[in-house]
C-alpha cells in the first residue's frame, strides 16, 4: 500500500510539471503569463515580460546547483546534460554546443533570468527530447540543395556552392536509403527550383523531414568559418541576426506548429557534424528563410562551411570532405529518427568524439613487447 502511495504521489508531481511546462509553451507575444497550477515555476516580471532564474531551471530539471564562472557565466551541469549560460548575451552552450537565444541573459535582483520564451523553444526540447509531443515516425527525408541553375549561390575559386550542395545531396541519399529511409530531392541536376515549390515537395510527403544543404559566404570578415544550423524563427522573436534583440521587439510572422521536433532535428544533424568533422562551433540558429517559412514539416538549413575563406574553401570542394559531411549529417538524421520512432536518447558532441577518440585508439598498433588489449575491453573503458 505504501509502495501505491509513493507511485500515485511521484504520478501526481510529474503531471504537475508536464502542466507548467505547457504553460510555459504559450508565445509570450501573444498572451499575458497564465496563472500556473504549479509551484515549479516562479515567473519574474521584469519590464512586463516574463522571465524565469537559472537557480528554478536547476531545479525543474533536477541540475545540481550552478557554478559561477567569473561573475558573468553560471553553468548547469549532470551526467548528460550541461548548460553555459553568459549575461547580457544571447549565446548559450547546451550539452556541448553553441546555441542562440531569442533574447539576452540579464541580471535581476543578483540572478541570472533566461525568458520563458527561450525556456520553452530552445531548452525544453534540447533537455528532454523524449518528451517532445506529436513528434511523428520518419519515414521520408527531403534532401534540398541549395541554389542551382542560374543562381550559383557563394562562390569561391574552386567552384559554386549550388555544385558543392548537389554534390553533398547526392552523396547522402544512398546512405539514408540504406537505412530504409525514403528519399526525395528537390533538385537533382543544375536546375533552377524556386523556394515555394522546395517546400511543397517537402509538405507533400508522408511522415518527412526536410534538410536544406547550404554553404556559407561573408563580405565583412574573410578569416570567418564554421558551421551553423537553422529552424524557423518562433513567433514574437527576432531572428540570430536581427539586431534588435529587445524583449519589446514583435515580430508576428507565423512560427512553426512542429518548432520543438525542428530545433531537435538541428541538434542532433549539428551534433553529429560538430562531433565528427572538428570545424569551428557557429551554433543552433534561428532564421526566417523562405524554405523554413513555408515548410510544414520538421526543417531544417545546414551551412557547411565558409567559402569566403581559403582554408575552408579548399576543404568544401575536397570530394571526400564533402563525403564525410553527407556521413556526418546522415548519422544525425538517423538519431532524429531513433528518437521519433524509439524515443532513443539521441548522441551528443561529445559522445561522438569520445567515440572518435575510441576508434583511433584501437587503431593504433601496441608495442611488440606489450600484449594487444582486446577491442572490446578497450571500448568499454572509452565509451560511456
């Protein structure tokens, strides 16, 4: 009778939370706070918009308590899961990569307040993506490479990115194939496709995903690299590079109704680039591409790389990097999909290159005098 007791109360708390979380989810640009049936949350009022401390985040998510990192950063950190949060910034490291809030950290009252909006779009479903609702089977995968035709997009001395995507694109179909996946491409030769139509092939699928491969270009800053990764803007937030990050700004384009399953699926594609190929950590991205905008299903834009720099450059139009980016990007879909048909944990940054460092480590031959660990028992020791 005790041990039914125990099980009703754990029932009831974790409903509890489930409630406030969804609370939580309401976009603060279109309703004032909701009055929470939960003490899990306590909603700070600033300026009139809504607020929750990094100390109730700890908390809600059973973090142990947050280590100051010289009076700017606070960071939460378990077993899996980690947190680096930076005041008056809008960049946060989450489990291991770079991230971009909609709005800043600020400092109220001696503690480090994350908006609720950030809280429900950008952390929920990076915390616990087990829990994202209505997060449907994949069984296609809308391949889309950028450009094409009369449009070259970024250029470098080695060629054009609309080549380089259709390259990745085709080198990264076979390999989802082979994991059982359908697989559509928006374009399949040097041709011209506009935006519109991309995102209609891609709503046209059954139980799809839709993945926009892209390089990248800059005029301000030639020595720029990296890679970074977006999903659409949510509702009332200004863009990663909209200047004006005020909580005052409105933007009232419409958001995305699968937002959480679009910002995972960013996670784990950018996860599994970041892990396999070391390239500069640009972060997890929010944009209004029209390719984001019109598309109905999980989606996401990858730029791979600067053609701007040189170093990069030569990299990108490299055919076996750019196999392994189509091997990087395949693993991460194939760990979305493990989520949305297993509710699989997917594999972060640094499982992948303590897997990485595994691999090498059986690589390297033994000294004669020295008996061969067996792979097995060396993987156990190397891999969590």
């Amino acid at each position: 009778m005790a041990s039914l007791r125990h099980g009703k109360t754990r029932m009831i708390v974790l409903a509890k939370r489930l409630l406030a979380l969804a609370l939580l989810t309401v976009p603060v640009a279109l309703a004032p706070a909701p009055a929470f049936a939960s003490d899990d949350w306590q909603v700070i009022k600033v300026g009139g918009h809504d607020y929750l401390s990094v100390d109730n985040i700890a908390k809600f998510y059973s973090f142990p308590a947050g280590v100051p990192f010289g009076g700017r950063k606070i960071g939460l950190e378990d077993v899996n899961r980690s947190l680096e949060f930076t005041l008056d910034s809008r960049e946060v490291m989450i489990n291991g990569a770079r991230n971009w809030l909609c709005f800043p950290v600020i400092e109220h009252e001696g503690k480090f307040l994350v908006s609720r909006m950030d809280l429900a779009k950008t952390l929920e479903p990076q915390l616990r993506p087990q829990r994202i609702p209505n997060i449907d089977r994949v069984q296609t995968v809308v391949l889309d490479p950028g450009h094409g035709g009369y449009d070259k997009g970024a250029t470098s001395n080695y060629g054009y990115e609309k080549d380089f995507a259709l390259d990745v694109a085709r080198k990264l179909r076979p390999l989802l194939q082979a994991k059982g996946l359908r697989v559509i491409m928006t374009r399949e030769s040097d041709a011209f496709v506009p935006l519109e139509l991309r995102a209609r092939i891609a709503n046209a699928a059954h139980n799809s995903i839709f993945v926009s491969i892209h390089f990248n270009a800059t005029d301000r800053d030639p020595n720029a690299t990296g890679f970074e990764i977006y999903s659409l803007t949510p509702r009332g937030a200004p863009s990663t590079s909209d200047d004006s990050v005020a909580l005052s700004f409105m933007n009232m384009q419409a958001g995305s109704a699968v937002d959480a399953q679009s910002v995972e699926l960013s996670a784990c594609i950018y996860h599994s680039v970041l892990g396999h190929i070391p390239e500069f950590d640009r972060g997890i991205k929010r944009a209004r591409f029209a390719v984001l905008r019109l598309t109905k299903v999980p989606a996401v834009l990858i730029e791979g790389g600067f053609l701007t720099e040189r170093g990069e450059s030569r990299l990108i139009a490299n055919k076996d990097w750019r196999a392994k980016l189509a091997q990087a990007i395949s693993v991460g879909i194939e760990n979305y999909k493990a989520l949305a048909d297993n509710k699989q944990r997917p594999m972060l940054v640094a499982d992948y290159r303590r897997q990485t460092s595994s691999a090498q480590i059986t690589q390297e031959p033994s000294p004669t005098p020295t008996p061969t660990p067996t792979p097995s028992l060396l993987s156990a020791v190397i891999v969590p």
